[in-house]
C-alpha cells in the first residue's frame, strides 16, 4: 500500500543546499572530463553526459517547483531511469524495469514519465538508442550489424528503418558524409604503401 505525503514547499535553507549539492556534483563531473579529454575520451564524455542529466534535472526540478510543469516525476526518479536507460542500451529495456527503477507501477511510471520528459519511455529509448549508434558510427569502425546489436536495436534493418524515420538518410549514407578522409585512408589500406 502506498502511503501519500504532502509536503510544504521548499524552505530557502533547503532549496540553496539543493543548489549547492548539484552545483558541486557538476563541477566535479565537468572537472573529471577536463582531466580525462586527452587520456581517455570516453570517460570524458560518460563526465559530460552525467552532468548533462544532472543539470537537465534540476532545471525540471526548479521549473516544477515555479509551477510550469505539474505532475511528472521527480528529478531523482529522472536521474535514475535515464542512467538505467544508458547503461542498460545494449539489452531489451522493459516497462516495469524502468517503473521498479522509479519506484512507480507501470502505468503511473509511463504517464509520469512523459509528463516529465515530453515523451514516452519506449520514444526516449529508442531516440538514445539512436544517439548512440550516431556516436558509434563516427567513433568507431564497427560494421552497421554490430552497432545495430551494441545498442539495443535487433538487427541493422531495425536500426536502418528508424534511423531514416528520424534523420531522413540512411545510416551509410550519414556516416559516409561525415566520415574523416584520414579514416577513410585507412580502412581502404591506402597507407600500406607508405614506409
């Protein structure tokens, strides 16, 4: 059974520690990504992405708390699931895996969810599957199938059919647009030659 709290509005005291607490976990996560850019650019951008989400967050927070939006979830819940979401791309993501990360059934999750995020759960995975296949396909050398299966989407013609949906091209033809010609050089083994 749940049980239902009402809780008065945020005392000043309370909201600026709130401020300090998130001002300082993204000046650390900013601080950590600055001093891992050259050695390991991943961790650098897991930095950024983090503190992203944490900004993100509490800017829903405060515009809640001003009135502009009413009845989504809260920025903890938010954090949460979109953490899950990422670090979890790879692999079939269900409805009540998220709920049980927020603490919601899931119907309450799902309309809570869209509420707060403007779109439906299975629409945010399937836009950040789609982000990171875009990140993939100019980082790294993988072939279409196997950037298809690293994120989540069941074979390349899944991820071709809702890559073209939401980028109007197919995936080739995108990542061959932005492709840099010294990669370009290289996988073609143009370089073999030179001593």
């Amino acid at each position: 059974m749940e049980v239902l709290q009402t809780t008065a509005p945020e005392s000043s005291f309370a909201a600026d520690h709130q401020f300090h607490l998130v001002a300082n976990s993204v000046a650390k996560l900013v601080e950590t990504a600055r001093r891992e850019l050259e050695r390991d650019q991943e961790a650098a951008k897991a930095s950024l992405v983090t503190a992203s989400h944490i900004l993100q967050a509490e800017i829903e927070r405060c515009s809640g708390a001003n009135g502009s939006t009413t009845g989504g979830l809260a920025a903890w819940q938010i954090l949460r699931v979109r953490a899950y979401i990422d670090s979890n791309l790879h692999r079939t993501i269900h409805i009540r895996d998220l709920s049980a990360v927020a603490r919601r059934s899931p119907a309450h999750f799902s309309r809570k969810f869209k509420l707060a995020v403007g779109e439906s759960p299975h629409a945010y995975v399937v836009s950040r599957r789609l982000e990171r296949a875009s990140h993939l396909m100019i980082t790294s050398s993988a072939s279409l199938s196997e950037i298809a299966l690293s994120v989540g989407f069941s074979d390349q013609a899944h991820l071709c059919r809702l890559f073209r949906q939401a980028f109007g091209q197919s995936p080739a033809n995108w990542r061959r647009e932005r492709e840099i010609p010294s990669e370009v050089t290289s996988r073609t083994g143009a370089n073999e030659n030179i001593p």
